[in-house]
C-alpha cells in the first residue's frame, strides 16, 4: 500500500485513488533511481531539448500551452470564429455559416471529438443556431470512406458549410482525399469552394501551398513543434472548440494547472507520476496488464478512444532508445460506467485478470432526479461505481479511482493533460521515444505499393480486355506478382459497378471455388 | 497453413480468409475431437436443451429467428410501426410522433445502436420527417447519468415522442431509473405518459405489471427464452429496427442463411467454427491474445462495442462447467479502419504482439469519387486495409479478413449470426457456459449494498446535523463501518448542492489533507 493513496486538488475537487492498486510505497523506493532520472529527462523536454530525436522534433506542448492564450495566433482565432458566429464572415453566396465539416484524421480528430461530445454533447448539431448563440454544429470526415461523405452530406448544406482541413503536412491521404472530394462537390454545386475552405497546417506544407494556391478564405499556421496526439491543447485542437463556441480559454487553464501540479518531483504527490509508475508496477513495465478506461459519465464516453491513440501510439514501440528489441505495449479500452457493467465487466470481475481498471467518477448530477427515498438518480451512478470497485477489489482486481466535480472545460483540460504527462513519463520509464510512429510509417508505405500496384492494374486492364478466369490466371497473363494484391484490386473494382469506365465483373464458381473475373 | 483458407459465399458475396493466420490442417486435426464434441452440443443447443443449466433456461436465438418472421408477433410489431409512422398512432395531444426515446442497457441498447448506426447512419435524426417517410428519430438512455437524460431531452419534444422500455426481468435499475424519469418528466408537462410509453419485456415480469397497471399504450412480449446479448435477431432488435423504417425482415434473412452455412458439421466449411478455432489456437484456448476488430467501413463503427458485449460477457467466466477455476476470458477492441491506424495501429504493427486482428472490408462504395489517374477515393481504403494486413504480416502478427458487397440488413444480420455462433462454439470448445453472467450479478449485489448504505446515511443525515468533520471522524460518530462508501456518498451529496434538502457540504483542507464535511 501507498502511504498516500489519495492526491487531490482541492480547489477544483480533482482527486486520483490508488488504494485499489497493488502499488507500495517499497516498489516506488525501489523505482527511485528509474523516477528521479525519469523527471529529469521531463524536465529536458520542457527546457526544449530535441526529445524526438528521430524526427528531430521538439516536443514543447507541455510548456507551449501556458503562453498560447496571450498569443496574436489565439487572438486570430478567437476573432475568426465571433465573426463567423456572428455572420460578419459568411460563405460564398452571402450566407451566415451554420456547419463546420472538420477534416482531419487521428490526432486532428480524435481530440476535438473528445471535447465536443464532452461540453456540447451529443445533441449540439440538433440545437437551433439561436441555441447554439451562431456557433456552428459540426461534423467530421476521418477516414477515407465515401460512407462518411455521404452521412455528413445528409446533414450539410454546402452553402452554408466551412470545410477545415486539417493536416500538419498536408500529405495525410486521408484529409486529402476528403479535400479532393470537396473542392469536386463545391464545383458540382457551383460554389466557390475557396470562401468555404479554411485550413490548419504547418507553413511550406503541401496543404499550405495549395490552400494558398487556391485562395482558401483562412490559413491557421500549425507549428512544428506539434504532434499530433498532443495537438489538442494548441491551435488544432482551438480553430474547430472556437468555431462551436467552447471556451478554448478555460480547456487551457485546466491544463495548465495540472501541468502545475504534475511537475513536481515527489513522484507520491504527482498524480501523473503515480499514474506512470502505476502502470509500470501493474504491468511489470511491459504492458502485461490491459487500460481499461471507464468514465462513470455519458459525456466522457470517447475519453478511452482518444486514449487509445494517445498511449498506444506513443508506448507501442519495436525497440527502445538504445536500440533493443523490447515490442512494448499498454492496451487501452473501454467505453462508459454503468453501461460498461451490462456488457465486458463480466469479464473483468470472473475472467482474465490482465488488466487494471480506471474509473473517472462525475459528482454533479446534470439533474436532479429523485428516485425515492431521497435518493438520486445519480446516487445510482455513485453506487455501480463504488460497488463495481468493491466487487473487483474483492476478486482481487485493480482500480484507480478518478473524480471531478463535473465535465466542463477545465477538467477536460486537466485530464488530457495529465494522460500526456503520464505516458511521456512512463515513456521515460521503459526508455522509449514517445513521440514518433514509425510503425505508422511502415503501414504507409506498404499502403503506398498496393496504390501504387492499382494504377498498374489499371493501366493494364485495356490489355486483359475480353479475358475471363480466376485472379490467379489473370495476374499471370498481366505479369503481376502479388496475387492478394492483384485479387483484391480487381474485388473492388467488380464490385463498383457504377464506376466510370469500369471494365470488371465477377462471379463465384461453385465448381472452382474460386472468382471468375471477367474483363471487358 | 490451413488447405483451404478462404470461404466463401458466393451469392452473397461474404467472405472470410484466414491466411494471415497461424492455424493450419494439422492444428485443425489435433483438435478433431473437441471440435466434433463441441458441434455436438451446437446441435443440443439448437434442439433447445437447456444449456444455461445455472438460469435454467433453454438458447434458442439459432432456431428462433428462422420462424419469426412468420409470427403473430412479428406482423403485430410491423403493424404497430407502420401505424407509428403513419400516423395513425398518435401522441397524447394527438400529434404524430416524430421520436423514440429506447430506453434500455447492454443487450438491449448495443443491438440496437448497431443497427441504427449501420443501417440509418449517423445523420439519420437530422433527417426531415419526409427523408425518414415519417418513421422515427432514435436517441438512448442507456445508463444512469441524467446527463444522458438532459442531453435526449434538448433534441426531444414530449409530445411527438415515444418512450420504449426495454428490459426482460424489469429490475435492470437503470431502465428502471430512466423510467421513473420519464414518468416525472411527462408528468411535469402536463402529458399522459401511458400514451407515449411502451415495453418489451417479458410477461409477468416487474416492468409488464407497471406497464399494464398504467395503461401503457403497447407490450410487446419478450419470450424468457431470450438472452440480452443475443437479442437482437428477436424481439428487442425487432421493435426499434421497425420503429426507424429499417428492414428486419432482412437483417432476419441475413442472419438465417449465415445461420445454414455455420450448421455444417466440417469445420473446414464452416466460418463461425474455423473463426473459433483460430481464436482457440491463437490465444491457447485461453484469450491470450485480444481480438482486435477494425471494420474498414465508417457504418461499422460500433461493431467492436457490440462483440465487447457479446464475446467478454459470453466468454469472460471464472469457473468451466466442471466447476474449475479457469479465469477465462477474451478481449474485444478496436474502432474503424483505416482510421485507426492513425491512431493505435502503430502498436499492432511494432509493439506488443498480444493480438490477432479481424478486419472487416467493404467493398461497394456509397460514392464514386474519382481521385486521380482512375483511382477512386474508395480504392484508398482498399489500399489501406491490404497495406496494412501485409504491414502487419511482414511483423508476424496476425490477421483474418472479412469482406462484404455493402453495409446492408442483410450483411449486419449475417455477422452477428456468424459472431453469436462463433461465440457459442468457442465456449463449448474451452467448456464454459457462454449464456450466464454470474460476475454481473456479484457487480449488482455490490452496488445494492452501496445503495442500502446510501438510505441508511440519508436517514442519519439528521442526527449528524450541526456536526463537521472528517469523512472518518463522522463515520464514527455515526457508526458506519463502511468507511470508503461512506465517504463517497457524503462527497456526492456535497457536490450537488442544487438537491432539494440537501444537507451536506465539503471544503479541502490542506492542513489535514482530507475533505471537511459540514452536515446542516
């Protein structure tokens, strides 16, 4: 046990329970060398050493966050989004803006998805504008499937639309595409995409020059220092919260009274430290154990997504600084308590003991609804957390218990903060770079070679033209060596059928149990 | 190697390849006999044994669904939504309902919020009365936070709004919760609930007797042979399904012939027993690898929620039904492709490899959208998902990818009659009974405790009036031994100072480090 095992912010209410962890005061003793050693190299990373030293790359958004709001940049925003709210900055037939189409994927999504369901809710885009004081409802292309542009067409008046790309390269093919697709509907509408068209990129990018090129109404300038797991707190995460009326002012001090909190060096009165050695004690320093986030709030229900990103992406990692193969990990998941209890928590209570559970309790009630007897509704909340935690602690299970008073901006603040503190701390720890994704990169350029494979499918598709047999016999006639490839190339093809210029059907034999394409 | 890795159905069009797995012929040889021994008890399970032997009851979702269609219930259930939707069923103030609040949790909420989000997608609320050929809008309440009653309420109107219950045994506290809500709610407009309100539930149950006691417009019989998790191809799935316009006849037929391709007793041809087989061998019969499930489809995305569900609830169990300690367990996570490999698939690919992934392809796309050089927008997410399956093999993990024509009725109920079986055979082969959940009910006893206590404090609230102190210091004068319980009642009356008779407030000190409670 902790000697401590409660921190808490007592102004804002923010506690961190660790009594229900296997953790001691001996195994931090034990840790002392790894922590102290640990904080310094935290301490580097705020005074703007390269920490990402394969990308070459400050990692500064610790310390950058603090001086943003005083900057001409926030002021710049702040001042788009009121005239945009206000209708002084309308769309390109005179219309007053009433949507926001935000492009973007991963770090450019997830974490303004996280703040928008948190502190408009779920039920934002159906408010009136007048609810909603002009600010815009919003909705996001993240992938790059057609599915997604046509949903979010089915709620989007391209007239009164602001479409925001945001790519710190400009080269993410995803936002690309989604771009692409865009600037074709605008023209087909006969609309001026570039007075709908606003971006956030680094400057000289790819995005940057064409958005330039083109005349887009708006450029927000993303700094190099910003990664994109780590972007919510800076202008990525503030164009699309201004844009919608979140006060982007308030998401800032929460973060930056946490980052207060989580400098210190005791790591038994950091929360994030206690959170990092935490896992690492959990999971032997390995990820041996599963995150499993619960947050006791419907509005706190994408808090384990926009985790996923942010620790798996930064602690999944082949080898370590010096060079070892260590293929470490930490799984994130999880979805909403008490809902969470009808559906895995069966597992956690009887089955593999291979995680740790994170509850986040909400004390506010959003209403008061009294059941009888003087209790709540939200009692009810209260106890499934209390007793869930009971019930797992008596299987012998883990649980840190995290409590707010309530979901708003600064406690959203304070979370994604002290979840960045923790895993570039537990980073530290096992001696990984945190802030690169060369696996993502490895992905990309497989990627790359089956799009590639496809134009040279393409191209030889007026050759196979009047041929029909397996993809087997037809990657032989083409000369194509990668029949998965060829197979599956050939797959999407037949099965779009209102493509234009489509020259590929197909249909199952029973007899060969294969496909026969055929090739016109 | 397996001798045949893919199966296919060729009208259809569904497949399934197992090639990116580590499961051969051998495998499948040595294991000759549990896998004849557990389609053995498929075949029980079918010919309605009872094969949850702790809850007495019989499963027969497999057999079921086959003769729904031609029902007295279902034609009463496709009746009763036409008439909704025409208006011939109106609200208490006699307006067409325009909404459906379902009220519901685990089984009876993630069915439906799968098929919704697959079938209508994410913009369908937003659609006029007219797009939605006057069928419903669908919002959720499933947990007990009243900010998911706050957030329903600001896109709902009373009115125009139907309130649907659903919950077998009726004691499920949250529906419950929900319920009382509503009830007051509707009350406090001035309008007759019982004229908005309708159940599924079964006969007899708790619910079924306040529904009829009250009048309520509808009850729909839930059969007590219906499982919550595998309740979607019956009853539970049918009334919202039908409710928002969408084809359950279809999602029926989907499901009935997945259900005729995974009878067949070779496991080499049937998809649900080889897709359980690789579980068994990837994760030793034991879960020791998480099933990663990422759809390539944006329609897909709550796919992975729905199988959390239906595989850790089944799977997650303590004891085998010899009644040894086993700790078994399966892990289900994972979002939608390609987006996700911007976010956690940088792990998967260089991290842990403490998985097996499942990827879940769409072929047809919703738009034509042309990128280049006769590449398509949707070939890129072709390109993604083959590029990232050879990523991941070149690394040794493993992958098993799905395919599908379109997101349609019948392709969602195929996957989750593929799913339910997989699940039922998994269970048979690591012999565990997959239909109970004894873990939820120690959660529910726990939490029924915590909620005592709460009355319990409430009624010695007025004794402690005038006192403050510590959390202990009070526990004591009061005499309650619970102290952690005691505490976090005390803090969530404190933080909701707005409750009608609250009497309890708090205050950080920093000298004690401890919360100060005041009792008034």
């Amino acid at each position: 046990m902790l000697s401590n095992t409660r921190l808490v912010d007592g102004e804002t209410g923010f506690s961190i329970d660790f009594s229900g962890m296997r953790i001691s005061d001996a195994d931090l003793d034990s840790m002392g060398g790894k922590l102290a050693a640990a904080h310094e190299e935290m301490g580097k990373i705020e005074a703007g050493e390269v920490k990402n030293i394969d990308e070459g790359r400050k990692v500064t958004h610790f310390s950058d966050r603090a001086a943003y709001p005083g900057s001409e940049l926030f002021a710049d925003v702040e001042r788009f989004a009121q005239a945009v709210a206000s209708g002084e900055i309308k769309g390109s037939t005179g219309k007053k803006f009433d949507a926001l189409l935000l492009n973007g994927i991963g770090g450019s999504a997830l974490g303004p998805q996280l703040v928008q369901f948190a502190i408009n809710g779920p039920a934002w885009n159906e408010l009136s504008s007048e609810k909603r004081k002009g600010f815009l409802r919003i909705y996001f292309t993240d992938n790059t499937d057609t599915a997604g542009v046509a949903d979010a067409l089915k709620a989007l008046d391209l007239e009164t639309t602001l479409v925001l790309s945001v790519s710190k390269s400009g080269g993410t093919q995803e936002t690309k595409n989604n771009m692409i697709a865009f600037e074709k509907l605008y023209a087909d509408a006969g609309l001026d995409f570039a007075k709908h068209a606003c971006a956030v990129t680094m400057e000289g990018s790819q995005l940057d020059q064409h958005s330039r090129a083109n005349g887009w109404m708006k450029i927000f300038p993303m700094a190099e220092s910003i990664g994109g797991r780590t972007s919510e707190t800076a202008i990525v995460g503030h164009v699309p919260a201004a844009l919608t009326g979140v006060d982007f002012a308030k998401i800032l001090s929460g973060a930056v009274r946490m980052d207060g909190w989580t400098r210190v060096s005791d790591a038994k009165k950091n929360p994030a430290y206690l959170l990092a050695a935490t896992w690492y004690v959990a999971g032997n320093g390995k990820g041996d154990r599963n995150m499993v986030i619960v947050p006791y709030s419907d509005r706190l229900l994408p808090m384990s997504r926009y985790l996923q990103q942010l620790v798996m992406e930064s602690i999944g990692k082949e080898t370590d600084r010096d060079g070892n193969i260590v293929h470490q990990g930490l799984n994130v998941f999880g979805n909403k308590g008490g809902t969470d209890a009808h559906a895995f928590i069966q597992q956690l209570n009887d089955g593999r003991d291979d995680f740790f559970a994170t509850f986040i309790e909400v004390y506010k009630d959003a209403m008061d609804i009294e059941i009888g007897d003087g209790v709540f509704m939200g009692d009810y909340l209260h106890g499934f957390q209390a007793g869930l935690a009971d019930a797992l602690q008596s299987k012998g299970r883990q649980v840190i218990q995290m409590a707010m008073r309530t979901v708003d901006e600064e406690n959203v603040g304070a979370l994604i903060a002290l979840y960045e503190r923790a895993v570039a701390f537990y980073a530290e720890l096992i001696n990984i770079n945190a802030f690169h994704q060369p696996g993502v990169e490895a992905y990309k350029k497989a990627s790359k070679k089956i799009i590639a494979l496809l134009s040279e499918v393409n191209s030889k598709l007026p050759e196979l033209a009047g041929s029909a047999g397996t993809a087997a016999e037809l990657a032989e006639k083409a000369g194509v060596d990668n029949l998965a490839a060829f197979e599956g190339i050939l797959a999407k093809a037949a099965e779009n059928p209102s493509r234009p210029g489509n020259r590929v059907s197909r249909e199952w034999s029973e007899g060969k149990k294969d496909w026969i394409y055929t090739v016109i």
